[in-house]
C-alpha cells in the first residue's frame, strides 16, 4: 500500500470519507452540470467509471441517472471499498491500486474528484483512459492541489501524502500531450485566498 492509500485507508477508518463526500459535493456537482451541458452522453445509456471512489458516493450518485447502465468505483484503500460494498448494491467496486490496474472495458464517462495528484505516473494513466474512453466519451476531473492553490501546498507535510504538484497550465498539457484535443478548464468555488476546484474535461 502507498503512502496516500494508507493514509486514507486510515481516514475511512475515522469516519473522515463522509467530511470529503460533505466538502466535495459542490464541485462534483457542478462536474454533472458540464457533463449535461457538455454532452449528450446522459441522454442515452451510458456508463460510468469512477477512479479514486473513496466509499463510492459518486457511483451511486452515477447510479441515481436512469440512463446509466453500470458504474465501477475503483479505490486503493480497502476500507473505503469495504463501506461503498456496504452502502450500495448496485454498483460495483475494485480495491486495487490505479497506477497498476488495467481497464476491464471501456467506458463513456470517466470520473475522478481529489484523485489524480496522487498518481506518479500521470501520463500513463491519462493515455490508458483516452484509449479506454468510448468513441464521443468524456473525461472529467476535479484536482483541489494545484500550484495556483496556495493553501492546497502544504497538505503533503501537514496529512502525510505524497503529491504530483502542477500548475493549471500543465495539467491542460498531460491531457493534449496524451491524445486530448479540445481540453477545457474551468475553476469552482473561488473563495479568498482558496483558489477553488480546478475542472478539467475532455471530450474524445
Ligand atoms: C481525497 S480522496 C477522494 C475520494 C472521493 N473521490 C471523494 O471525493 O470523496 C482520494 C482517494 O483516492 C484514493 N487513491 C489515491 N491514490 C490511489 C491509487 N494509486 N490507486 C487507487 N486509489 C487511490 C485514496 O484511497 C482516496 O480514497
């Protein structure tokens, strides 16, 4: 287990998945306005991948749409798997490390909120989505820690993660420089000295 699994595989433990849900819904919010907006993916089945699902209330959120036929939840941490297991029934969930995980098919909407910072290996990971995205597909991510985001910087000393740390300007590039074309970018919830959630999404 890495060090950012461990350290929310303790968090699930306290409870703390339930804070995240609470202060992360705003911004996954309006990640299903754009979708809508965006797309008319949601108009038609579709299905759903969830990449860093914490207990997996995205999935069911997902799951709420009567179009969507299947949402998958992956999470390193088996004891956010073992509480999304628990809530829901209908969705399905993998306990396994990302960055070592193969696609098992491919998927119209590929989803991560808080996530993506903690991968190594970024461009890895952004090529085997734009290669499993079904054709019209869209990729879409909220990323809290970024350069631009002061208070964001210190979270690796201050809750004992190892993080990715880019500016908005390279993260729009990892997604061109792997097969992306029209990248788009938004930011959420601007507040003071809070940056807001930067949105990231790409249509295939
Ligand atoms: C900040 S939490 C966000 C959880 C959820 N998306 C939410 O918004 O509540 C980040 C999640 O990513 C997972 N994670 C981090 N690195 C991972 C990796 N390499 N493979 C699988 N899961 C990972 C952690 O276990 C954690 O549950």
């Amino acid at each position: 287990m890495n060090i950012n699994i461990k350290t929310f595989n303790n968090w699930a433990l306290q409870n703390k998945d339930e804070g995240m849900e609470k202060g992360h819904t705003s911004s996954v919010n309006k990640i299903f306005e754009i979708i809508s907006s965006e797309s008319s993916i949601i108009k038609k089945s579709f299905n759903f991948l969830d990449l860093g699902c914490g207990n997996g209330w995205v999935v069911r959120k997902a799951l709420n749409n009567k179009n969507c036929q299947y949402a998958l939840g992956i999470d390193g941490a088996p004891e956010m798997i073992k509480k999304a297991r628990k809530i829901d029934k209908k969705g399905d969930y993998i306990n396994t490390d990302i960055e070592h995980w193969s696609f098992n098919k491919t998927y119209d909407i590929i989803f991560s909120m808080e996530t993506f910072y903690y991968f190594s290996n970024l461009d890895s990971i952004i090529n085997k989505i734009y290669n499993n995205l079904n054709k019209n597909g869209m990729i879409i991510v909220g990323i809290d820690h970024y350069l631009e985001n002061k208070p964001s910087l210190s979270w690796d000393k201050e809750f004992n993660l190892s993080l990715n740390t880019l500016s908005i300007q390279e993260w729009v590039s990892k997604f061109k420089i792997n097969g992306f074309k029209n990248v788009q970018c938004i930011v959420h919830d601007k507040k003071e000295d809070w940056n807001g959630t930067l949105i990231l999404y790409a249509k295939k």
